[in-house]
C-alpha cells in the first residue's frame, strides 16, 4: 500500500458519507481519554471542508523528538501520515508513557490482549507501544481494504476499530454509533492536519501529476534560502558528528532561518521517502524529463518531521512543495541540503558515499536558477 498523505486531509473526509453523524474516539482497545475539542468545519471559498482549528501559516505542534524515529516508523509500516499517527498519540495520551485509562496502558494506549498480539517488549515502553500501533493500524487497513469504497473509508473505518474495537466496527457496518468513536474519526485527521503540518492544504497526490508537470524549467530549491554551504572537502561544521562523509559535503546547503517550504527544483518523481540518523527525513526523486538535462537524482535532507507533503510514485511539477525544511539527522540547524547525483544513482536510497553525487552549483547556473 502507499503512503497515505491524509495526514494533511482532515476536514476533506467530512463530505464522505460515512462520516456524516459517525465519527470518533476510544472504547476497546485504544481506551484513552480525549484530550482535543470537537472541532466545527466550515466551508472554504472553493468548497472543501476546513476545520476551524487550522490557522494557515500558525506554528504546528512538534513530534517530540526523542519519539520521531518510532513515529517514522509506525508511518512507514502501516502505510499512513506521520501527521497521523502523531495525532493519534497526542490524542490517546498527549505524549506520556505512563498514561492509563481503564485497562490501556502506555503512550498508545493498548490493553495487554492487544499489545500482546502486535506489540514486542513492555507495554510501557513507548518506543515499542508506537511501533504496536503501526503493527496494528496495517493490520486495521488491511482489513478494510475490501469493504471500503476509497482510501479515505478505509482510514477511518481503521481509526474506529482502534478506538472502540474491530468488533463494534463489524456489528454496526460501519462507524459505530458511539459519541467517542464518531469524535475520534473526525477529530484525528482534522488534529493531523492543523497540528501538525504548516497549512491546512492536501496536496493532490496518490501517484499522480501533481502541478503543471512540462515546463522543463529549473527553479531554486529553498525559496526565501540562502546558499549557505558549498560541494566538497571542508571542515567539519561545529556541533556536527564529524567523519569522512561530513568533511566532503556531497551536496550544498541552503538555509532560511527555518519553516520554509522545500520545493521541487524541477519536474520529478518521487521514488523515496524515509529517515535516518545522517539525512535525517530525506525524500529522493529522478528528474520526470531527463531528456531535457539528463535525468538526474535529487536527494532533499534535514525535511522536518512528519512535513513530507507528497508520496512514493508522485510526478510533482517544479516549484510544488515537497516538505519543509528542518533540522534533523546530522544537523546542527534548520537548513535543506540538496544534493544532485548522475542518472546511474540508485534513486531509491541515500548516495552515502558520495560516490554519484555532482556539484549542484554549475548545473543550477546552466538551470539559470539564481541563487
């Protein structure tokens, strides 16, 4: 299955049907105590459902660093947002480990029944309570492939059986008719959406076009960014991890102060998205017209956690935002760093020797992207 973006979609899925009178919380298995306010939705200019708690341009909520990891890693494994996921949790235990509320326990509130069948460890470990809930949300997608009309059918009827059980899912057709559960359903994406993303826009993705993909043009990756640091040997940045990947820089580096969007430097399509403890969260794409200046592979690092605003397989036309710059991996502030490798780079993962990877700087002069 892709990677859901409907951390970003919130308020989109109160035109489906399903969600009209049916809608949130947590009863068998998630049992937690809501700590977010029914959320009212209004229409926008253009149509769409926006909720009132988003606040185009507010500061989100962060994911708290030392969860990040795991959170990536339940995204990754249940084929959904890290937005939502991270939404989840705020609203299951606002981030405590030590959380409880009737038989569930821990930061992702499981009762041991269930954390014994997809969890590992302690219970109350958070680490391994958010990879459970992964483990457990892949399971609930699976499980509603089938019976869903769409994806988004398919994510909430997901939520609702880990708030009140696959059970009650199951005996009412549907979203069971619990205030809890009809909350949870719409206030978990809404919470995904103006928590923790910088907008309250769903990039239209899922494999396809998005933008007006053809220009051929080039346009500079970090809007508002300036070039901070150059290709090659240099020493290593005070604060860094230091070894011999960080003394040749394989790529240059632009910085805004933090919070600008990354954008898509040209035409290209998505081929990875993931994090580790070096590029932080990276996302990788090949040039979508390599006809036009060689199909090369572009690696963005240090994307801010959960900011990733398309998915594996998208075409993304040049100038659209892909995620916004951060600090994390082996960073010592908010910056983008772009590196540009030839059209032999395996385009699905890191270039972390640097063995592929060319100089950006007179390939954006030729580009004429100023910088």
């Amino acid at each position: 299955m892709k990677k859901l973006l409907f951390g970003l979609a919130g308020p989109v899925l109160v035109g489906i049907s399903v969600l009209i009178g049916l809608l949130v919380v947590t009863v068998g298995l998630g049992a937690m105590t809501l700590s977010m306010s029914t959320v009212d939705d209004t229409d926008d200019a253009e149509g769409q459902n926006v909720s009132s708690r988003c606040t185009p341009g507010a500061s989100p909520d962060t994911i708290p660093e030392e969860y990040q990891d795991a959170v990536a890693w339940a995204a990754k494994e249940s084929g959904l947002s890290q937005e939502l996921i991270a939404a989840q949790i705020d609203n299951e235990s606002e981030w405590e480990p030590d959380a409880s509320s009737g038989l569930a326990h821990g930061i992702s509130q499981f009762t041991p029944a269930t954390f014994a069948q997809y969890g590992e460890g302690d219970i109350w470990d958070p680490q391994e309570s958010i990879k459970a809930q992964g483990r457990f949300m892949k399971a609930l997608m699976d499980r509603y492939e089938e019976q869903a009309e769409d994806e988004e059918e398919q994510v909430i009827l997901a939520l609702a059986a880990y708030n009140a059980g696959p059970g009650a899912v199951q005996r009412y057709n549907g979203v069971p008719p619990f205030e809890e559960t009809q909350n949870y359903v719409r206030d978990i994406p809404a919470a995904a959406q103006s928590n923790f993303t910088e907008d309250c826009e769903r990039p239209d993705t899922g494999g396809e076009q998005v933008g007006d993909v053809g220009s051929g043009e080039w346009t500079h990756p970090l809007p508002g960014g300036t070039h901070s640091s150059g290709f090659g040997p240099r020493p290593c940045p005070p604060g860094a991890q230091c070894n011999q990947f960080t003394t040749f820089h394989g790529g240059i580096d632009f910085a805004s102060g933090g919070g600008n969007d990354v954008v898509a430097i040209t035409d290209m399509t998505i081929t990875g998205i993931d994090t580790n403890a070096y590029q932080g969260h990276f996302i990788l794409a090949r040039q979508a017209n390599p006809d036009t200046r060689n199909g090369y592979v572009f690696q963005f690092h240090h994307c801010k956690a959960g900011s990733a605003m398309v998915s594996v397989g998208d075409t993304v036309a040049v100038g659209e935002p892909i995620c916004v710059e951060g600090n994390t991996g082996n960073s010592t502030g908010p910056h983008l760093h772009l590196q540009i490798g030839d059209p032999s780079q395996n385009a699905t993962q890191p270039d972390q020797t640097h063995q592929h990877a060319l100089d950006p700087v007179p390939i954006l002069i030729e580009a004429g992207v100023d910088f």
